[in-house]
C-alpha cells in the first residue's frame, strides 16, 4: 500500500495513481469475474508481455487491490483474485464500461 507521504493531495490522483495505466484496468476487468491463473491472464490481454504482466500484478498485489494465492501442488498452481479493497473498484469499473459502450455507440452511429 501507498504510504502516507506517497499519497496525492487529490483523490481522483490517488485512484489514477493506484489503477492509471491501461494493464491494471484489464487485470481489474479480469479478475471482476473470478481468479485468475497467470498464464490465463497472460493470453487473455492481447499485447501484454510476460514481465509487464509480472510487474502490474506485483504492483496490484503491493497495494492490496488483488491477493496471490500459492496452492502446494507439484507444480505450483498460483491464482490471483481481487482483495476486498480490489472489489470495492467494480462500481468504478463498471461505469467505466457503460461510458465505453455509449461512446462506442455515438462513434458508430456518426459514421
């Protein structure tokens, strides 16, 4: 989690701040349906490389939005899932879509 010093003065940069770039949201988007396994994850995000993936989840995870849990098989089975804090993000999420969509909308119906 972010520290007290490392928090902007104004929320809505905090909230960028946490989930700003276009990775996190698809890992978000992701997991709001249920947990994940890495290499899922991985072939679901077109574009996503295996070290910015590693990055932003480690990033997620750092900051209490989404927890990793190691399951003790022979291999290893690793999912990750959002926190309760995570979760608390899906109204956000949510209306983020439904702008998406009535954008997508008007541009469609411009054309």
């Amino acid at each position: 989690m972010l520290t007290k010093e490392e928090l902007p003065d104004c929320p809505v940069a905090t909230t960028v701040q946490l989930i700003g770039n276009k990775w996190k949201l698809l890992i978000i988007r992701n997991l709001l349906a249920r947990p994940w396994r890495f290499n899922e994850m991985l072939h679901s995000i077109p574009g996503i490389s295996q070290k910015v993936l590693t990055d932003n989840l480690r990033a997620l995870e750092k900051d209490g939005i989404i927890t990793r849990t190691v399951f003790p098989e022979v291999p290893p089975r690793v999912e990750y899932a959002l926190s309760e804090l995570g979760d608390s993000m899906r109204p956000i999420i949510r209306e983020m879509e439904s702008w998406g969509l009535s954008y997508q909308r008007m541009v469609r119906e411009a054309e």
